[in-house]
C-alpha cells in the first residue's frame, strides 16, 4: 500500500499546514511508514479558530431537524464506507479489522444516537406567580468547542465529542491523534459528504501542548473536551478553569474486576479475556486489577491462562489475528517497565511477559499472580496486555481494594447473588460498573468517570448538555 497523506480539514477545504509541516505515521505491526499528514501550527489554529467562529454562526441557525437530518447522511456514509476504513485503522493503529470495523460501525451508531437528541434539546415552561407572565427556560448552543481525542480509538473518541457539538448546534476544532491520522479524517470527510457547512467541523493534527495552549484559552473558543490521561487532563482542566471554559474530562482508569465465590467462573474468565486484551489492552475502561475470592482462585487463573494462550498474537489485517500491536514503541517499553517492576517486587509471570522477535511493536498477552500492592501495575494504569490476579477473603476486602486507588472510570463484577451484586454497585466508588457482563460504551449510555478519571459523560442523554447553555427569559404583557 503507497502510503497516504492526510491533510488539515478547515473551513470546509482539505489544506497543507500553513509552513509545508509534516509527520509520518507508522503501521505498529510492522514499523513501516504507511502515510504522513499536515502539522499544523499557531497560523492554521487561528484559521480552525476563525472559521470556527463563523461556521457556529451559521450552525446555530440550522433547524435541529435539518442537523439531525445531515447528522443522519454521514452515519451512513460511514457505513457504505466501513471496510475501507476499517483498514485504515487497522494500519495506522493496529487493531484486529474485526474491532476496527466494530468502531466504524459503533461510530455510526453514535452519530444517529446524537441526531435523534438534537430534536429533543427540549426547554421548559415554568409557572409564573403573576397573571400574563411567561417564564421560559431554554437550551441554546454554548459555542465553538475545541476537543482532544486521542489515538487508541481514533474514530469512536472523536465521534462522541464531534456529534454531541454538532447535535447541539456547536461547531467544533479536534485536534485529532497524530497516530491515526487518515482514520479520523475519515470520519470528518463523512460529515463533509454529509453536507454540514464548511467552518462548522475542523480537524487539525500538531502538538498536543501547543494546540491545547493556543485553543483554550482563545476567546472564541466556549467548551473543552478531552480524552487522555489523568496528568494532562488535569493540566488542560486548569488552564481551562483560568478562562472559565466548561470541561469534560474523560481520564485514565484502573478498572477492579471482582469475581465472588458464586459467580459462574468459566464464563466470567472467558468474557474477561476479551475484554482484558480487546486493542491490546489499550483501553480507558480495561479490566486491570483482578480480584478472585479465595475458595475460587486457583480455579479462575487455570481458566483465565488457558484463554490467554488461546489467543492469536499477529497484524490485524489477518484474519486469524485477535490480539494486534501495541500502537508505539514507546508502549513496549512501558509494559516492559511494568512487568520489571512487579517481578522484582516478587509477582510471578504466569503467561506472557516479553516482547515478540520480528518487526513490529508487539507484546505478549501477559498474566500476572502475586503482585504486591506496592507493585508499579497495581497502582499505574497499564494500558496494555496486562492482566494482575490476586486473591480476597471476603467482600469488605474487595471494595477496599477496589476503592483503594484515585481512579474510578470503570468496575466489573461477577456474582450469581442479586444481593452481592446490588451492595456492590452501590460500594464501589466509579462512574460504571458492569455486572457479570460487558455493558458499557453503547451510544445511549452515559460514559465517563468519577475521582481522577474525570468529571461529565460522553454518551446517554447527560452527553449534549454540557454543549447547552441554560437561558432563562422572563416575559410579561405589555
């Protein structure tokens, strides 16, 4: 495949950043170079910035019938489209075609979920205390956004962020993952052929720090979104506090799985491998910590290895691959770093552990029993193929370490008790909790986090508000 280059989307028009800047973008699963794209910089933010302020202006006027209508026509240019961009994903982030044609098709999914609720951005009639007065509340459009999405899923972070705006009558600039480049502009040329006006969706890759600290606080910018790492998130939500910008942070995790002595333990083990090592494990909301009651440890791990030895490690472009790259080599290095640092710490490395000889940043599925609280993976997310068993005595055990961490994005459970199953979700302190099945991340749920992982929701129908201004207008006769 000759590699592709992908350009700036501003103002309607596909351009070169403004000083002939470049970067090339790497396959993971062989350290080739399949493209490059257009860097931008302090002049072609101000471009995104201006044309931004003009495509809301005109956005806003839109009926929300009409938005959702061309809402609704790039959905299904991204399906008519899905192999194609399944395999671009797959190239530039590593994923198995099957996941990367699921995110196409999830993305689809959320952009009609946000075209039905953008006819749905109801107001409010309030009762007056005096005769021939009229009290109205009612949602306006906040402004432009400025969003950052990152690269572990380059089209499904994006979309969320890019149709809640749109739904809302916003426009938007995303600065969009530098790793992933042609996925996401993918999604920004579906909108395109959708017909959404030119200025209403830009698209720019670059710096993170320099397009976040021209972006935020740029006067005509109204709203933050952000998807990436507790560190930077909390460096983004400061500045943005600096210039009262609303903010939605969706943050790191270290998601507790607990597994009670009840639970069904072939099918918990065999859901959890899925879902542990789905994008390599480079998932917010990956299972982390997994906490097995004693009477069923022994049990839980043999079933747990035996799944994860059963997967197919290779490029997602085969179709018997079910674990692909690691999206960097950087990431390699980290997951490496980990796995020293628990095994030094006295873990024992049961499956996996090292990386795999050939071209490529792949690392082995690896399962961890033993690792000490202290250990570097019990208390860092490690966004990647690692999975951490240990054992519990009782249930008050379990919340403790569940609870134990600064994060709370996600948390799993397993139990066939319905009393076990509601004091759990109750106890542990996260913003989803998912029993005895994967049930997160469907457009009409809400998603985000609580503690260091981050505050608002990028799904369900909490999602839009956070692009809606509240304005009360109070009318009496003349």
């Amino acid at each position: 495949m000759s590699a592709v280059h992908t350009n700036l989307f501003i103002n309607g028009a596909w351009i070169g950043s403004a000083a002939g800047r470049t970067f090339p973008v790497i396959d993971p699963a062989s350290g080739h170079i399949v493209g490059t794209a257009s860097h931008a910089e302090p002049a072609d933010l101000e471009k995104a910035v201006a044309a931004a302020d003009t495509g809301f202006q005109i956005w806003r006027t839109v009926s929300a019938f009409e938005r959702s209508r061309q809402m609704r026509a790039a959905a299904n240019r991204l399906r008519e489209q899905v192999d194609s961009i399944a395999r671009t994903l797959t190239l530039e982030e590593g994923k198995p075609l099957v996941e990367a044609r699921a995110e196409v098709m999830g993305a689809a999914d959320v952009i009609d979920w946000f075209a039905e609720e953008a006819r749905r951005t109801y107001g409010t009639v309030i009762p007056a205390r005096a005769e021939g007065v009229y009290q109205l509340l009612l949602k306006e459009p906040v402004g432009p956004v400025a969003a950052f999405s990152p690269w572990n899923f380059p089209i499904s972070l994006s979309v969320r962020k890019v149709a809640a705006a749109l739904a809302a009558g916003c426009s938007i600039i995303l600065k969009g993952p530098e790793e992933a480049p042609a996925s996401c502009a993918a999604l920004f040329r579906a909108f395109e052929e959708a017909g959404v006006p030119a200025g209403v969706v830009n698209l720019v890759f670059g710096s993170p720090a320099q397009i976040s600290e021209y972006l935020i606080p740029h006067p005509v910018i109204r709203k933050i979104s952000f998807t990436g790492s507790t560190a930077v998130g909390k460096q983004l939500a400061a500045l943005a506090g600096l210039h009262m910008k609303r903010v939605t942070m969706e943050l790191g995790g270290h998601a507790p799985v607990i597994v009670f002595e009840d639970a069904d333990v072939e099918a918990a083990a065999t859901s959890l491998v899925a879902l542990k090592f789905r994008n390599a494990g480079q998932v917010c909301w990956a299972p982390t910590r997994f906490l097995v009651q004693r009477d069923i440890y022994g049990r839980f791990v043999d079933r747990f290895l035996a799944g994860t030895q059963a997967l197919r490690l290779g490029s997602g472009l085969d179709p018997a691959t079910t674990m692909g790259p690691l999206a960097h080599e950087r990431r390699v290095a980290a997951v490496g770093g980990l796995i020293a640092d628990a095994v030094e710490k006295g873990a024992e490395v049961r499956v996996g552990g090292h990386t795999v000889s050939g071209p490529g940043y792949f690392f082995a599925p690896t399962v961890l029993t033993g690792a000490p609280r202290d250990a570097r993976v019990m208390n860092e997310e490690p966004f990647g193929p690692i999975a951490t068993i240990v054992p519990f005595a009782d249930f008050d055990a379990a919340v403790r370490e569940s609870n134990r961490l600064p994060y709370g994005l996600a948390a799993f459970a397993y139990t066939k008790s319905a009393k076990t199953a509601n004091l759990i979700a109750a106890a542990v302190e996260s913003g989803m909790v998912s029993i005895n099945h994967f049930g997160l991340a469907l457009p009409e749920l809400p998603f985000g986090g609580i503690k260091d992982s981050g505050y608002g929701s990028e799904g369900g129908p909490e999602a839009i508000e956070s692009y809606l201004a509240t304005k009360f207008v109070s009318q009496a006769g003349i």
